[in-house]
C-alpha cells in the first residue's frame, strides 16, 4: 500500500509541473506570444506643437500596423514644465523596461538618455532642436548608441526674412528665454548669427521659469521693436503672456514654432509638427523591427510652409499680403 502511494504522488507531481508549465501561455510556447509591445511617451510641457508631435506618432504608429490595445500599449506622462518631474517619469519608464521610450522636447530627452544609461532601451526623440548640442548623439549622420530622432530645426533666416518683408522698419528684437535649457541656447547662438547679418539688435531677458515670462516680456516694451519666440519650451509653455503683451502694446510678434502661431503672432514659416511626429514613429517602427537606433540619422525637417494669425497680426499693425496669405498652410482668423 505505501508503495502504490509513493508511485500516485509521483504521477501527480508529474502532472502539476506540466499543467504549471502552461499556465499564461496559452497552450503556446512564449516565444511565439503575440504579447504588445510597450512604449513609453514623455513630454515637457502640453502645448499645440507637442500634443501634435505625440498625436501624429501615435496615428501614424496605427497606420503602420501597431495598433493601441492590440499591438502596442502607451505609457504617456507630461512634466508640465517641470524639470525633476521630467527626470522622475524617465527614471520610471527605464525601470519598466519598455521597448520603447518616445520623448518629446529636448528637456524630456535628456532626461530618458540619462535613465536608460547602462540598458538597452532604446530612444526615439522628437523636436530636439539641435540633438548634437544637447548631448544625445555624436553627429545626425551617425547618432551612435541606442539613441536617434527627428529635429524640428526651423529655417531661422526666412522667418526673419519674412519678418522684415512685413515690418521693414524693424531694428531691434526682444526676446526672452530660459538660459538652463540647452535647446534655447542653442537656437539663440542662431538667432543672434541670423540677426547680425540683417543689422538687427536683439535684446534678451532671461527667466528660470513660466511664472518670469509675463514680467520679463513687459520689460521688453519700449526696447524692441518686435519680439521672437524661440526654441524655448519655458517660453512657449507661458506663449499667452508673450503674446498679451504683444497685443496690447502693438508689437509685432513673430514666433519661432508655427504651432504657436494659433495662440497669436502675425505668423511664421516653419514645418507642421504632426508631420514631425509621423517620421519619428516610422523610425520607432524601424527600431521595433531590429534595427539599431543609433545606426538610424537623425531626420531634420525639410518642407516649410506658412502659417498665419490674421487677428494678431491686425492688433499689432502688421499686414500680410494676399499673395502670402493664399500660400499659407495654416490660417487663423
């Protein structure tokens, strides 16, 4: 009778480790599991340039066949312009070990480049303005590591050309900005190069954050004669209050992102940011597959196109040709 027993239990071992076996596998092995990848999306700060970068990677991502709840699952965060919030869901998503981080602005950026350091995570940015300046690649020809991405570096000289076209009588520029963020520095060396070529003064006040913005913008009045908005994602985050002050003092305003446009400004010439966010997804989708990212150059935009505010541009004096306004993408009343 005991060895009967002996030989019942060892049959029922037997079975338990084969049924354990199966469990969540679904009668598959793992390996041929059709388990959703993970991605995880990071943004600054919530404005129309990043919210359409992010909506145009996510629809463009379900065109190439990885679609939300199915193929693909998304872990999105927003900073809301705070810097250690940005580190903290960097530092979040690398411990989750997605397959995937998108990070949208250069701050995001390079925070998730910092957090992934050590894994093999790979990184997809979107609208870093100068990628090699913020530390995240080697050249955008050969990015290097596990990092690439898209740039949304904007025809700087036309915008200012443009700017001159309409206010010819233009001779100084105000601008304010965020000396702590490495893509303001950047486009600022640009902008300064840019404006000397044209005789054009610029004048600058720095802030630390959003809430400086609105004061630093009324410092500039009766010291320029017309305001820029640059790659700056502290400015752009407070763009009404540059634009408030741009409106009750009639001074024309010419931003630097055209999806700021639709907050005010008389308008821009610059690359549509959704567009932005579909190349990034095709590269993501080329990382999916196999390919390494830092083997992937850097994609910069190359189709500019116009983008005008008609109510701004009116409460600041500003008239912009029909000829200009007929070759506008975009057109805000």
């Amino acid at each position: 009778m005991k060895t009967l027993s002996l030989a019942v239990l060892r049959h029922c071992a037997i079975v338990a480790f084969t049924l354990l076996s199966l469990v969540g596998c679904d009668n598959r092995p793992v390996s041929n599991t059709n388990k959703p990848v993970r991605i995880g999306i990071t943004q600054i700060a919530t404005h129309p340039g990043i919210d359409a970068i992010r909506k145009g990677f996510i629809e463009e991502m379900a065109k190439l066949g990885r679609q939300e709840g199915k193929d693909v699952t998304y872990d999105q965060s927003n900073a809301q312009g705070d810097m250690p919030t940005a580190q903290t869901i960097a530092q979040k998503l690398a411990q989750q070990k997605c397959d995937l981080i998108f990070a949208i602005s250069t701050p995001s950026a390079q925070a998730v480049a910092q957090a992934i350091k050590g894994t093999a995570i790979p990184l997809v940015f979107g609208a870093v303005t100068d990628p090699v300046s913020a530390g995240l690649v080697a050249t955008k020809e050969h990015p290097g590591g596990n990092i690439t991405g898209t740039s949304d570096q904007w025809p700087v000289d036309k915008q200012f050309d443009l700017l001159l076209q309409l206010v010819p009588s233009v001779k100084k520029i105000g601008l304010v900005y965020n000396p702590g963020e490495a893509n303001a520095e950047a486009n600022l060396k640009v902008v300064e190069a840019v404006c000397k070529a044209r005789n054009l003064e610029v004048i600058k006040v720095a802030v630390a954050g959003t809430a400086e913005v609105m004061t630093a913008a009324q410092s500039l009045v009766g010291r320029c004669d017309a305001m820029y908005v640059p790659a700056d994602n502290t400015v752009i985050a407070a763009m009404q209050a540059v634009v408030k002050v741009s409106e009750q003092n009639k001074i024309p305003l010419l931003p630097g992102v055209s999806s700021n446009v639709e907050q005010g400004g008389f308008g821009t010439l610059g690359p549509d940011y959704y567009d932005i966010g579909v190349q990034s997804a095709k590269m993501a989708d080329d990382v999916l597959k196999g390919k390494k990212a830092g083997d992937i150059p850097v994609s910069t935009a190359e189709r500019f196109e116009y983008f005008f505010n008609k109510r701004s541009a009116a409460a600041t004096g500003v008239t912009i040709p029909d000829e200009l306004l007929k070759k506008a993408a975009k057109l805000y009343e």
